[in-house]
C-alpha cells in the first residue's frame, strides 16, 4: 500500500471541520483540545494555528510530539497524523495566509473577537495514519486543471500587448473556469499599492482604484508575495468605498474610484504575480458562493501566475526594445470643434490629479502624462507621441528601473474611455500613439503644476 501523504488528504486541511489536537505534558499526563486550524505548508509539513495561552500550548513546549485527528469534510473519513513541533511564526507570508484564513473562520462562526491568530505552530509530519475508510461519496471532480492550464498558457504567450494580455486572462478564466467576478492590478512598488487595470462582472470596471499594501485580501497577498484564499465573508478583509484601508491615513490614497467589488463576497483569492524578485501585481477573483475556490483551484492559479507576470515582464522588455527604433512622424493637431464649449483641465500638482470639467479623471503618473501631453499639443500644435520620449522626459518623473509606463498608458487611455469620450489615445504603432480631441481645451495649473 502506498504510504499516505498531506497531498492525499488536503480536504481535510481546508478548516471545514475543525481538527483535534492531542498533547502530553513532560510528566506524560495527555490532554485533548480543538484547534481552528490544521493548515497545509508544504508536502512534509502543516502549521497550526495558535491562538490562546492554554493547557495545549504548554504541553507543546514541554513535550514537542503531537499527534492531530482530521475528518473529510465530503467523505467523513479519519486520519490521525504524528507531528513534531518545530516552530512558531508570528509574522510573514504563512502566518498573513492564515491569519486571513482564521478571519474567515472567525466570521463563519460568529466567533470574529474570539478568533485572534498569535502565531503559526509549524510541525513535520512523521506520520499519517487511516482511521476510518471513507464511508461517504468521494468529492466531485475538480476542474480539469491539466488540460485548462495548457489552454490558458497557450492563450496568454500569443499575446503581443499589455492590453490584450489583461483581457484575455479574465475572459479566459470566466470562459473555462466560469468565475463571474475578477479583477487584475499592477503593483506600484515605490507607492506601497495596486492599481487596477482590468476588471470583470461588475456594473463599473474600477479601473484605476487604488489598494494599498496590507489591505484586504489583495493587499495582504501584495505585501507578502502569498496566495490569500478565504471561502467565507470576514468584515477584516472587506474592501468598501466608506472605509477604504488607509484612506484616513493617507489623504493622497484615491478615494475618487470606487472599489468595484461585491459587497457581500462569500469567497475570494487573491494571487501575486511575480516574476524573479519583482511583484508584477495581483490576480483577484471573487464569488457570491462559499467555497468557490479549493486549494486546487489556487494551486493552479499559483502555476498560471508565473505564465502571466513572466509574459508580463516579457513583453515590457520587447517594448523597450522596439522603442529605440521607433520614431515620431510629424503631425498637425487636428482643430476641435470651435462651436463646443471648451473642456476645463485642471492640474493639482499635490498628487498631480487631473480633473476635467470639474470631475475627477486621473492622478499619480498618469496624471503627469496626460498633463504633459495636453501641454505640448497646445505649444507644440503636435498630437502624436512616442513611448520612448515619454520615458527619456525627466518632468514625469520616471523611475530609471521598471516605470511600468505600458499600464499607466492603458489606465490613462481607459479612464478617457469612461469618463471623457472627447479626448482619447489611440495607439499608432509599436511604442506609438497619438492624441484625439474632438473638443477645443483650457489648461489651468496651481503654481507648481505648470508642464
């Protein structure tokens, strides 16, 4: 027989069904207690979740063997697992993972002031043990993940754009995988926060919200470069327009764009995208059902995030590349219009915010850009532009390393689409685009914001 191993039983480490914790203390007086959490680390070992200063704790410090007794949730089988205690993690990527996955336990349970993670008891698995065979109905087949991921990864290496590999993703994943919610953000990493890009299932696309970093699900996953899986709702990782995280904290946060999330999700995963030691940004999916997404499901989006954020830093560097050998072609500015009112551009420099005709557009880096170009079409009468004199302009303030200038022009372009049909951008080429306005402008700037 073939020796069990924690891949075998995983639907039991899915806090369905709390686990049972068997303990001894040094004189070898035994003592048994529930535990919340019987979290999944890696093939050899779990970790625990620690939550009071009680007989349990004690015991593990004197005596480090322990042994834990799991049920199936689907099946009701039993297995009883021989642990020995190696450490305690009180902060970092495992111990978010689970301090979000106890929130929602917490909340499931009505039990969120009493739910509170102090640490991470992570413990080698010596050996696992069949107590009861299964005596219920196997789980229904997951996903066929073999087949999809090689669907999707053959779907998002054909792709020659930032734009259309955003796209193609969530459609994608809402077509073979029939999630309904979802959303992709970029990181910004000298901001402390994600912007998003692309977005599906909401009645407002949300492109362009902020989150920083530690803030819910997508922040958290951020932060620490982890998946953030929770099946249940939990007010602590709830994002709102009324209560952003951080919003009271940083005055400069966007609050002008909504988060367009459920207001009620019942489940939601969040899965960073890195490449190398780089965070590209965060895949968000969420659902109005509880247990939408299993461990299978975030094990193959894991896999699926490193296609994306390595295609992702692909095409930047093929960009970059094709940049130096593109050239502006003279233009003319086209004449807007005379008979319609002129659109009202204001600049704040503060955070460089832009708003037209009174209402919010853009702030950040893309407000600089669109500044910046708003000001040579007028003094320059030229509409067409390139990405590499964008990068080479020391006014936009550009990072020398990573300037993700691609996604700022996306977000810029498609928050013209939402919110101003008269001015747009259309790309013209490789590392190419040009201006159209079909309404004359006025630019007005605080002192410091003149371009």
């Amino acid at each position: 027989m073939n020796r069990l191993t924690l891949d075998h039983i995983r639907p039991c480490l899915e806090g369905a069904v709390p686990g049972t914790l068997a303990t001894c203390d040094a004189d070898g007086t035994p003592n048994v207690s529930y535990v919340s959490q019987v979290h999944y680390v890696d093939g050899e070992h779990v970790a625990l979740s620690f939550q009071f200063f009680n007989k349990t704790r004690r015991n593990m410090q004197q005596n480090p063997q322990l042994t834990a007794y799991l049920i199936d949730p689907v099946t009701t089988a039993r297995y009883r697992l021989a642990l020995l205690y190696v450490r305690t993690e009180t902060d970092g990527a495992l111990f978010e993972n689970m301090k979000a996955r106890l929130a929602s336990i917490a909340s499931h349970t009505g039990m969120s002031d009493v739910f509170v993670l102090k640490g991470a008891d992570v413990c080698r698995v010596l050996n696992i043990e069949t107590i009861v065979c299964e005596v219920g109905p196997p789980a229904a087949n997951s996903l066929p993940w073999t087949s999809l991921l090689r669907t999707l990864c053959q779907r998002l290496a054909a792709q020659y754009d930032l734009a259309s590999l955003l796209e193609t993703t969530l459609d994608s994943l809402h077509e073979l995988t029939g999630v309904q919610q979802g959303m992709l953000l970029m990181a910004d990493e000298a901001g402390q926060k994600l912007y998003a890009l692309a977005s599906m299932g909401y009645p407002d696309s949300g492109v362009g919200t902020e989150i920083p970093y530690d803030c819910g699900v997508i922040g958290v996953a951020a932060r620490y470069r982890t998946p953030i899986r929770i099946n249940h709702m939990s007010s602590d990782y709830l994002y709102s327009e009324a209560s952003r995280c951080g919003a009271n904290a940083d005055p400069l946060l966007e609050t002008g764009i909504p988060f367009p999330g459920l207001s009620a999700p019942q489940s939601q995963l969040a899965i960073p995208l890195v490449n190398g030691q780089r965070l590209q940004g965060v895949l968000f999916l969420e659902s109005e059902q509880e247990l939408a997404f299993d461990y299978q499901f975030e094990d193959a989006l894991m896999v699926l995030s490193h296609q994306l954020a390595q295609t992702m830093a692909s095409l930047h560097n093929l960009e970059k590349s094709l940049e130096n050998s593109s050239t502006v072609q003279p233009g003319t500015a086209t004449i807007p219009d005379p008979n319609l009112p002129p659109l009202q551009v204001r600049y704040f420099s503060a955070n460089h915010s832009v708003f037209i005709d009174d209402t919010y557009l853009i702030k950040g880096v893309a407000g600089r850009i669109l500044w910046r170009l708003l000001n040579i079409a007028q003094c320059e009468d030229r509409l067409v532009f390139s990405n590499r004199e964008l990068r080479l302009d020391s006014s936009l303030g550009l990072p020398e390393i990573d300037d993700n200038l691609e996604a700022r022009l996306i977000l810029l372009r498609r928050r013209l689409q939402e919110q101003c049909p008269a001015v747009q951008i259309c790309k013209s080429g490789r590392g190419r685009f040009r201006l159209e306005l079909q309404r004359p402008f006025v630019l007005s700037a605080d002192s410091a914001g003149q371009g």
